[in-house]
C-alpha cells in the first residue's frame, strides 16, 4: 500500500512550437508546476491518432483492472512494464490507452499515464502524481488535440481517418459499459438497470451516473441479484439533497485539507476538528451526527460480509448510509467511514456514492479510515489512558473500550499511532498490542475479509 501526499492540481497545460509547414514540432507538457516534457521533437500526428483512438478508454474506464490492481499499479509507478511482465490482452489495451508516452512509438519518452478515477483524473509521471478535476483535463486534452488537428488539416492530405476519428471522438462506442464498470452489459442488466437508458442518462460524462458508480464500485464482489437490492433501497429514498448544515459544514471541513499532507493526516485533523466543533468528549455518535446533517442511516442485508457498507448522495435524493447487516466491521466504525465521504469527498473523488471494502481511490479510503478511528478514539485520549493506567496494555484497552465503545483493534491501532518505541509499554506490553492489530492484518489476508476496526475474538487477560 503505498502513502502519497494527497496533491490536487487543476490544469495540464501543452505547447507546440511548429516547424514551418509541417506537422512536427516541439511539445511542451506541464503537470501542476512539474515540466514532464520539455520540447519532445516528433510529428505529433501520432499524437492525435492516439488520443483519437483511446479517447473512449480515457473518458469511460474507471480505475485500475480488475484481477491485478497492485501489479498494475505497479507498472504505472514504475513507469514501465517489465520484461516478461504477463499480460493478458485486456491489460495490454488499458497500459496502451492510458499513457500518453506510448504515443511516441520508437522515442524514449517518460510516460504520462492518465486515469479517471471518479470524476478525477490520477495524474502519474516522473515528478509524482496528483489527481485533477474530469472536466478540466478532459478540455485541456481536447484543446491540444484540436490544435493539431487544425495543423493536419493545413498541412496534410493523408490523414483524412485520424481526423476523422478525433472529430467522432465523443461517439460512444459498445465496450463503453464495460470500461465504466468493468461488467458486462448482461450482468447490468441482472441488477436492473437497462445498458442503452443508462448511457443516454450519463450523457457522455460516466462519472455523474450513480448505476455505473455503483456497479463499478462492487468490484465484482457483489452478485447482480445483491446489487438489485441495493438500487431498489436506494430508489426508495425521499426527494431531497444534502442538507444547509451538511453543505456548509463541508465547506468547513474542505478548507481544512492542507494540499501536500498524507492522507491520515488530513483524516485525523477532520476527526480531532468535528469532535471539537461537536462537542463530544468520550464516546462519539456517528449515528447522531449523520441525522443531524439529514443523513438517513438504512440496514440491508447485502448477503456478503466483503462490503461493509455504502453511502450515496445522488443529486436531488436524501444522502443515505447503507448498513450491510452481514459486515464484520463494526456499524459504528462504518457510519464514521461515510462521515468522512460525506464531508469532503461528495465533489471530487466520489461524486455519486461509496462503497466500503470496494473499489475506491485509495488516498480518499486512507483518510476516511485514519478520520473514522480519530472520531471514535482521538490518539490524545489513547496516550492520556495510557498514562492513567500506568501502561498496562491490557487495563489500557479494556477502559478505552469502556469509554469509546470502540473494537479491540481500532483500540490497539490508536495506542500505536498515538505512542512511539520510547513510551512507557513494556516491551511484552507492546509486542501484545502489535499482535492485536497483526492478527486483525492476518485474518484478513487469509480471508479476503476486511478486518480494520472490527471485533475480534480476544482474550484480553494477561498471559499466564
Ligand atoms: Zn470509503
């Protein structure tokens, strides 16, 4: 798992400088304040072919693949597919589409790799990576694809089906349901929705259709039949929309996220701030807060303990958390998980919804997860038990469970983050609470089942 900086940037901008009468020329490309090419010589012709040919996979396919997301991931931070990297053709076609750098076929080029993610765009090349609003790096690509396209017009006669293909790039093409969801249009069908309706609804901008989020965020996981039920709860909420308190409490807390921090840091300064603006000492009610900002809290059975939950926020519909009554995770834990979404996540990241233990942009998953343990247990009442009781881990955890009715492993995991190798715990003490949250860690790589801040079975005596 990897811990970046959460940096956001608006544009990407280019530049061309011509050659006389000619279809080459020197492209500048700028990412935030970084220069990822600086007067790359080539006939950007093959520019605009690629562009024109992957335009669909750039606007429609929503993260990584499914099957090998680390592997992918990967290759993208690396910037480079390994030799004997096996490929299926599916991965080959989304490593293709999505770096620009492979359009320079033969030139040594730094790749550029381009992924919506919801209605962001996960910008990664030699200078890091950073996540840019859909809408502006979709115009600022159609802005040097029409520059060039003005310039092959002027100066070429052979390139009539390049041209062609870049002016029909907005004509959506068959796989398009597909690359949104990574479902086929079958399965979709399955759960209720009808392919050709949600298309026309989505009006060439996936990222504002709710099904398509949705189906795309069970990551397989859930069955059609499931998903069904969850488009029909969800269908059944009252007319509405985010509340007076609940928008302005986001502008609040969006003014709080300090470009360049990592993203628990961010996730505990939301934490620490909405228990202080609340007034909450001891135990926190995630559940009150949420009804307070006019947000409905369901219970549904999604007949699988791999999600924990979801949360949506469609326009002109009241926000909703769905609770999954089959999840491991404790509701508490879940509901201030969706807290933190609904506070500063509904405009960028996840425009329509979430789902918990699906698929989700892993910075925002990193600060909802590192908020949820801060509101339930601040890391300054863990270090102040601490002291209380002496540093003994085991009168420590069991009084902390007492005050914050919190699981054994969030407990645990606070005291850790909130304590360093020269605490007071004794060297058993700490290895013990180390085990709590590796055990949590193992149970979960073996089970496929999502274990942070869910009750284990512990025996909380002291071994004899
Ligand atoms: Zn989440």
């Amino acid at each position: 798992m990897s811990h970046d900086p959460v940096k956001h940037g608006t544009r990407l901008i280019s530049e061309v400088i011509w050659e006389a009468n000619s279809t080459w020329g020197l492209l500048s490309v700028r990412v935030g304040n970084v220069d990822v090419w600086n007067g790359l010589e080539w006939d950007l012709v093959d520019l605009l072919s690629h562009l024109a040919h992957h335009w669909t996979w750039l606007v429609w396919r929503d993260g990584l693949p499914d099957g090998s997301p680390e592997q992918v991931d990967k290759w993208v931070r690396a910037r480079e597919c390994e030799h004997g990297d096996e490929f299926s053709n599916q991965l080959w076609e989304f490593v293709v589409a999505h770096d620009l750098g492979g359009a320079f076929d033969g030139a040594l080029v730094t790749p550029l790799w381009l992924l919506r993610r919801g209605a962001l765009f996960e910008v990664t090349h030699d200078g890091g990576r950073s996540y840019h609003p859909v809408v502006e790096l979709l115009n600022d690509l159609g802005a040097l694809g029409d520059a060039i396209a003005e310039r092959v017009r002027l100066h070429r006669e052979d390139c009539e089906d390049v041209l062609s293909r870049w002016e029909n790039r907005h004509a959506v093409s068959g796989d398009a349901i597909e690359l949104a969801t990574g479902r086929s249009e079958a399965w979709l069908r399955e759960s209720g929705v009808e392919p050709t309706q949600i298309l026309r609804e989505a009006r060439g901008k996936p990222w504002t259709s709710a099904p398509l989020a949705f189906a795309r965020m069970v990551g397989g996981v859930l069955d059609a039949s499931s998903l069904k039920l969850v488009f029909e709860a969800l269908a059944r909420r009252p007319k509405g929309g985010p509340s007076r308190r609940l928008q302005s409490l986001t502008r609040d807390a969006e003014s709080l996220l300090e470009p360049g921090d990592l993203p628990y840091e961010q996730g505990y300064r939301l934490g620490r701030w909405l228990r202080r603006i609340w007034d909450i000492d001891g135990r926190a009610d995630p559940e009150s807060v949420l009804s307070q900002l006019g947000v409905d809290v369901l219970e549904l059975d999604l007949r699988t303990n791999a999600l924990d939950g979801l949360a949506s926020w469609t326009k002109g519909l009241r926000p909703v958390v769905l609770w999954n009554e089959s999840s491991v995770r404790p509701r508490r834990a879940t509901l201030a998980h969706e807290l933190a979404h609904l506070l500063v996540d509904r405009r960028q990241a996840l425009p329509v919804g979430e789902v918990l233990g699906g698929v989700v942009v892993e910075y925002v998953e990193q600060r909802a997860n590192a908020f949820a343990a801060e509101f339930l247990i601040p890391r300054e009442d863990a270090l102040l038990t601490a002291r209380l009781e002496g540093w003994n881990a085991r009168r420590v955890v069991e009084r902390l469970r007492n005050t914050h009715d919190v699981s054994v492993t969030m407990t645990a995991h606070q005291l850790l983050n909130a304590t360093t190798e020269r605490s007071g715990w004794s060297q058993s003490d700490r290895a013990w609470l180390e085990s709590l949250v590796n055990r949590a860690d193992d149970v979960e790589k073996h089970t496929g089942t999502r274990f942070l801040g869910s009750e284990l079975e512990l025996d909380l005596e002291p071994d004899s």
